[in-house]
C-alpha cells in the first residue's frame, strides 16, 4: 500500500511538523474564538483535534473533504475581526460542497504556513491519484480504522469489526478461511499486502469474473482480439480499433508484462470498468463540445437565487461564501439585493427581514476574483437595486473600478445588434442586469395589475417601470389621443444618460412619483451599464411580441411560469427562442427550498434560479444538468426550443420520432457507504431507484427490490423499463437507498445526469426474447445501444463517495412500441 503520498509523510518538513501538532485558535464568531490542539494523522488523510497537547483527540476534517486553502486576507470571518487576530497568522480550511469552513489562526506566521502548504500540498496529492491510487488510499484509510490498538496488524477480532464497519455480514466461518488464506505469514494477523490480498478476496466481483471469462479462452487474460471483440460486442464501439484497444490495456493493465504482450489481466479488466472509459457518463461530454456561439437566449444557463444566503431567507446569514460558492460550481447568473446601508455604504441583503448584511463592495470584489475560476464564459449580475441616488453612485464607482475590464460597458465592437452576442463572444465579461431609463412624454397613466404574489423583484420592475409617468392628474390635461414615446436608446453610452437626466432634473417634480408610488429614482449612470439585459414586466406574450426586443428579460415567479406552461406552453417556448427569461422561487419558500427546474427548461426559460445553499433532489437535477460541456454554465438548447415557430407544447408533446426505450439491468453495488455511521452493528438493505424527469408524460420511477444485510456488494440483477418521448429533455437519476420498512427509506448515494449523456455506443441489433424479464419489449429486432456501466455514486452535497458504485448494463433502442407510437 505504499504509495507517494506515503513516501511524502515521511520526508516532507512541512508535513512532519504538523504530525507533530501545533496549537491553533479556531474561530467560529467575534465572541468564539478557542484554542486546539491540531494534529495530522500518521495516514496522511485526517486532521484530528483536541483541548490540548495530550488530550482526548477527535477527527476534526479528512483531506479528501477539502477543497482548498485560503490565506487570513481572503477570509470573510478573519477580515471582520482583524482588529483582533493577525490576518497573517490566519487561514481557512474551505470543504467541497456546503460544509462550513474552518478558519484558524496558529501562533506565527512561519506556523500558518506550515499548515497551509503542507495541507495544500495534501490536497493536490489525493486530487492528482488515479483509480487504483484512490483504492490503495480507501485501502489504507480501512486498515487504520480496523487496527485499533494501532499496531500495523489486524487479528481476526479486528477483522470482524471492520467487515461490520465496512457494511458487511458473512458467515464467521468463511470470513475466517478468507482470513486464513490472507494470511501467508501465518502470524494470525494481517499486516500490509495481507491484507490487500484479504480485501481481493472479500471484493471479488463474480458478476464480472463471469463477463471476463465469457470472452477469455483461458479464463486468466484476455488478449488484443479478444479484449477487441467484448469492446465491439458488448460495448458498442463499433468503430473500435487495435490501437484503441492497445491504448486502453496500456491505460488499465496494472502489470508490465501484460502490457508488453498486449493482454488485459482480471484486474486490468475490472480498472477498465471502474474507469472514466466506463463510466455512464459519456466522457465526450465533459468538455466543453457544444457549439458556443450562438446567441445567449440559446442557452439554459446556471442560475441563482438571492447568491448572498447561505441560510433561510428570513433569518439566514449573508455571506460573499454564497457568491464563492455559487461561482465555484459553475453558476453563471449571481443575484445582488442591493439596499443603502450606513457611512454611504451600499449593503446587500433580503429586504425587509433580519438576514445579516454585507457590503455591495465585497461582493463585487468577490466576483472579480472568482468569476472565471471554473468557466471562462460571461457571468450575469442580476442586480435588484434598492438605493437612494447617492449610494447608486456609489454602486456605479464599485463596479467600474473593481470589475474594470471585465465589466460591459458597451456593444460588442460598439455596433448596434439583430441579436444577443454569443458565449464565446462575451468571454471573460461581466454583464449587469437590470432597469434601464426610459422618458415617456405624453403617456397615458396605466395602473399595473398586481400579481396575487408580487415579490420584492417584481415591486421594483413595478415601481421603475411607472418612475416616468406622470401622475394621473397631470395626464387628464393631456390629450388622450395622442402618445408621444421618448426613449434613452439602451445601447447609448454614459455620458448620454447623464445629459439627458440633467435636463429631466431641471424639473426635479418630474422625476416625483404619486404617494402610492415607491420613490425610488435610478441613476442614470446606473442605468447605462445596463447592456444587452434590460429587465421588463411581463403582460402577456402577445405585449411582449408587439412592444419588447430581444435584448430585454422578463422575470417569473415559479408560481406564474408553471401556470404560463400550462396555460399557454408553445406561447412560452416560442417567447423562449427569441427572448430571455428568468425564474425565481416562491417567496413562500422561506426555508430556501427549491422547486424542480426540469418544468421550467421543457419550456426553454434559460435562467432558472436556483436556492443553491439547498441540497436536494432539486439541485441534483440541477447539478446533473450542468455537469455536461464542460460544467461551463452554459447548455444549448435543443433544436425546438431553438427555433421561434416551433410547435413544441412541453404539455402536449407530439410523439416524435426520436422517442426512445431504455433498459437498465441494475447487476449489482459496491462499498455503499453506511447512512448512520453511529451504530456499528448496523448494515444496510440497499435498493436502486432509477428516476426520470422531463416532461410530464416522460416522468417516472422503477425501483428494484432491497438486499437483505449487504452495503459492500449487494446483487439485485434486475431489469427496469422506461419508455421516453423527448429523450432530448429527459434527466436520468439513479439513487441507492436503505431500506426500512418502519419508516421512510434513507438516502445512501446518487448519480444524475441528461439522458443525452449517457454513454452508449452504437446501435446493434438485439434477437427476440434477448431480454425476457424486462416485461417492455415486443418480440422482434429492435435497435439497441448496450454496454456495461459502473455509476459511481454522490453524496447529498454533491461529492464523490468512491469507490461507492453500482454496475449496470444499458439497452436504449429507437421509437416506442407499435401500439403507442
């Protein structure tokens, strides 16, 4: 089990010290702030933590949780409370997914450095290790936690309470042979590559022993040819080549011999499929490979809801966190709730409620530094914007001077567009989305219909949208007949806007609203960054069709664009192709829940936003959807929600005629993780639920049925049976449960991803009566896409369980049965 990481714990200075430990002050607030003792573990993969030097110690964070590291100057928590603690002497452990960060401050600035190298140094070291690199590593982790007394070997007592830990029940009397066998010292104990040889055994994978020997001649290898024909056969790679084949035994075969005969081992077979190569998600789609250059209303683009919460919407913290985050995983559209705040200083919080507030400029400075972290294509600031005259202003110099270049502040080549610019044209640039001036001269007074939930963004479209009207009594000495229409041109620069809000200013009662008006006046320096998305109350489609461009946006609640679908879905798609809209949740959903997105993309609304700080099947979807081209933030839209004479009724759809079958044989799971790790006696009865989501007629659910006592390799060996009329919508969902029949089922993993990601070879011909229990298929040939897939499941939070797997093998065939075509 030696491996780099290994060699690096024993010669690193920086690595020594910290297994030596060093007292820390962890900080949790400006009145918690107490000192541990911190130490890094032998293995090289845990910190653990105590009151002092020779205390009780606890696992205080795994290496393979941490993200990254951060200095005391980039923390939120350490700057508010530098008047405290060094900022040098600080720095900040940051978790994947939405754990909480943990900052710290050692004793010297040579301490903090320490730690913050060697930590980073840890983290470059598991993020860089390859599959059988993470498996001596899972390994190793399993054999520290067996050896209880720490001395480097596991007696069989031990053994019995790792296979408990590990979620596994076997008969004692063969967990004692395998034991045995292990054991070639015959110490009766295991020590290193014992107990390497004693997981093989417990791990052997006879389902796919059996697929091994089934193209193998002498059942112990598998030559060019013949490692060619299971990759043509069953795989599906019909184009499939020797030097392909070559290519992958050089990239999985773990012996030197093998790979200079050209042959594929039992093991190099089994890395092969635990591999990228046979991952269902179809490695083309990781990159970025969609065409990034068309407009941007072509595109659904990750969204999200009120960024600046990490909590509940009521009393929630603020945080640039949610800004750093929300970047991070790709989002590409931030929302900003800007309001005045004390000494001139705009703040940024949800209005009206007792979320804590932070400054506009923070998180403008936040999404210059991480805006282009993860994706290189445009990022949007919805931008509500709450504030007096003065701190608008004041809004204006923060985003000019700390976005400086990366901000838009005019056309593409400063020529007026037919369309919105590209992705690839607006690379590295930050868009504001906002109200833009418009001056009405002889406009008859129209009073806006409130919507039964008006919400804070759609008070102020409401509001600024009326901030030029003129009030009801001076429009009765108006001529009703005639409408005169002034409007600032939204492509004008700066200086334009200013000019002509100087000499509206001039009759300062003219920039006045009625009492029952809110008051608020936009900037007109504001207002000219505001290119490309200006934002627009939406009426109906045919208002929006008669009076609005293609370069403004109008925003839905949940609650009004799902009734818009019902009601009107083709409408929707159609304002779609050639518009922007975006989506926000209720405002009921105090507790930051989400709604399900996949209603909102059938209808090609581009900004669905998102409660990000949320787990949930929710942003699974959300996440799965994005995870394809890149995870840049954008994905283009298919073809019919491209196009503004489509006739695509996500309600109604017509049977196309690329509907598909899908069937998925659920083989079998490996090292499912426990749910409750507190009770050590307890193992799991897994069960996959395989889900769809798209439109509505798509939606569905199959599960298999659970495994009695076995999270560490539970076989179900069944067939499930999904039947798909927009597969170009569809979302795939694969989630292994715990079941309990008491109570509600617990969740143990998933994987989701877009039904078009899937990795599924070419078609090929499947015989009649191929598959006779799947209960879905008419006797005749059918056109099939096969192959054997290992779905390599993910936590809540989004993070990889691995080496947490289930194997299935994948069937898709064209069209629908004869009688539901």
């Amino acid at each position: 089990m030696a491996s780099l990481l290994q060699d690096r714990l024993t010669t690193d200075q920086d690595l020594l010290l910290m297994q030596e430990g060093m007292l820390m002050r962890k900080v949790r607030s400006k009145s918690w702030k107490k000192l541990r003792y911190f130490r890094l573990q032998n293995d090289g993969m845990t910190v653990w933590h105590a009151r002092q030097a020779r205390g009780s110690a606890k696992p205080s964070f795994s290496i393979s949780d941490v993200d990254t590291i951060r200095n005391g100057h980039d923390s939120e928590l350490l700057r508010s409370l530098a008047e405290d603690l060094p900022l040098e002497q600080g720095f900040t452990v940051v978790f994947h997914g939405r754990a909480s960060n943990l900052d710290l401050v050692a004793n010297s600035v040579e301490e903090a450095q320490i730690w913050m190298r060697g930590l980073q140094l840890l983290v470059d070291l598991v993020t860089s290790m390859d599959h059988q690199e993470r498996l001596d590593q899972w390994l190793s982790d399993w054999f520290q936690r067996g050896d209880k007394n720490q001395d480097g070997k596991m007696t069989f007592q031990e053994v019995q309470r790792l296979l408990h830990l590990m979620n596994v029940e076997m008969d004692q009397e063969y967990a004692f042979s395998l034991f045995q066998e292990a054991d070639t010292s015959q110490s009766g104990s295991l020590e290193g590559e014992e107990f390497v040889q004693f997981y093989k055994a417990l791990t052997k994978r006879v389902e796919v022993q059996e697929l091994f020997e089934s193209f193998s001649a002498d059942g112990q290898k598998l030559t060019l040819l013949e490692f060619l024909d299971f990759l043509r056969e069953e795989q599906k790679e019909r184009d499939c080549t020797s030097d392909l084949a070559l290519e992958l035994i050089d990239r999985y075969e773990p012996s030197d011999s093998g790979k200079l005969r050209h042959v594929l081992s039992m093991d190099g077979f089994l890395s092969y499929l635990c591999s990228k190569d046979g991952d269902i998600f179809n490695p083309a789609c990781l990159p970025i490979y969609q065409d990034m250059t068309q407009p941007l209303n072509h595109y659904f683009i990750c969204s999200s809801h009120n960024t600046y919460l990490v909590g509940d919407q009521l009393c929630g913290q603020s945080s640039v966190e949610g800004y750093i985050r929300a970047l991070k995983r790709g989002c590409r559209c931030v929302e900003v709730d800007v309001w005045d705040g004390p000494n001139g200083e705009p703040v940024v919080y949800h209005g009206h409620t007792l979320t804590s507030r932070i400054l506009f400029k923070d998180v403008v400075t936040t999404v210059a530094q991480y805006a282009f972290q993860t994706s290189d294509y445009p990022v949007v600031l919805s931008l509500e914007t709450h504030c007096s005259w003065e701190q608008q202003q004041t809004m204006v110099r923060h985003l000019t001077e700390i976005l400086g270049e990366q901000l838009l502040s005019t056309t593409m080549d400063g020529v007026l567009p037919s369309q919105l610019p590209s992705p690839e044209e607006l690379r590295r640039k930050i868009l504001v989305k906002g109200k833009k001036l418009t001056f009405e001269e002889d406009l008859e007074y129209e009073e806006e219909e409130p919507e039964p939930e008006l919400e804070g963004e759609q008070e102020s479209e409401l509001a600024l949208e009326s901030q030029f009207e003129p009030e009801p009594q001076e429009q009765n000495l108006q001529s009703k007949d005639k409408k005169k229409v002034v409007t600032c041109p939204l492509f004008c620069p700066s200086v334009c806007c200013q000019i002509t809000a100087q000499a509206t200013i001039s009759k300062p009662e003219s920039l006045l609203l009625s009492q029952q008006k809110s008051k608020l006046i936009l900037c007109p320096a504001l207002s000219s960054l505001v290119i490309y998305l200006k934002s627009v109350s939406f009426r109906s489609f045919t208002h929006s069709k008669e009076h609005y461009h293609f370069y403004e946006i109008s925003s839905f609640s949940e609650t009004k664009a799902k009734r818009l679908i019902k009601e009107a879905g083709n409408e929707f798609v159609q304002h779609n192709a050639w518009q922007l809209s975006r989506v926000y949740p209720s405002g009921l959903r105090t507790d930051s829940s989400n709604y399900n997105p996949q209603e909102l993309w059938n209808a090609g609304c581009q900004m669905v936003a998102m409660n990000m700080q949320t787990a949930g099947l929710e942003m699974d979807i959300c996440d799965g959807h994005f995870r394809q081209n890149g995870g840049c933030g954008y994905v283009l839209k298919p073809d019919f929600l491209r196009d503004t004479q489509s006739s695509f009724d996500p309600e109604r759809p017509i049977s196309p005629f690329k509907a598909q079958t899908l069937l998925i044989q659920v083989i079998s799971g490996q090292q499912l993780p426990k749910v409750d790790k507190t009770k050590e006696g307890s193992i799991v009865d897994p069960l996959v639920r395989v889900q769809i989501f798209g439109v509505r007629l798509d939606a569905a659910r199959q599960e298999t049925n659970y495994v009695d006592n076995n999270g560490f390799n539970p076989y179900w060996g069944q067939t499930l049976c999904f039947r798909v009329l927009v597969p170009e919508l569809a979302m795939l969902r694969f989630v292994v449960m715990d079941y309990d029949w008491k109570s509600r089922n617990d969740f143990i993993g998933q994987y989701t991803l877009p039904w078009t990601c899937m990795q599924q070879g070419e078609p090929a011909p499947v015989t009649p009566g191929q598959y006779p229990n799947s209960g879905c298929l008419p006797n005749a040939v059918l056109l099939a896409l096969p192959g054997y897939r290992h779905i390599h499941l993910l936590s809540k939070d989004g993070i990889s369980l691995r080496p947490a797997s289930i194997f299935v093998y994948i069937c898709i065939r064209e069209g629908l049965e004869e009688d539901e075509s």
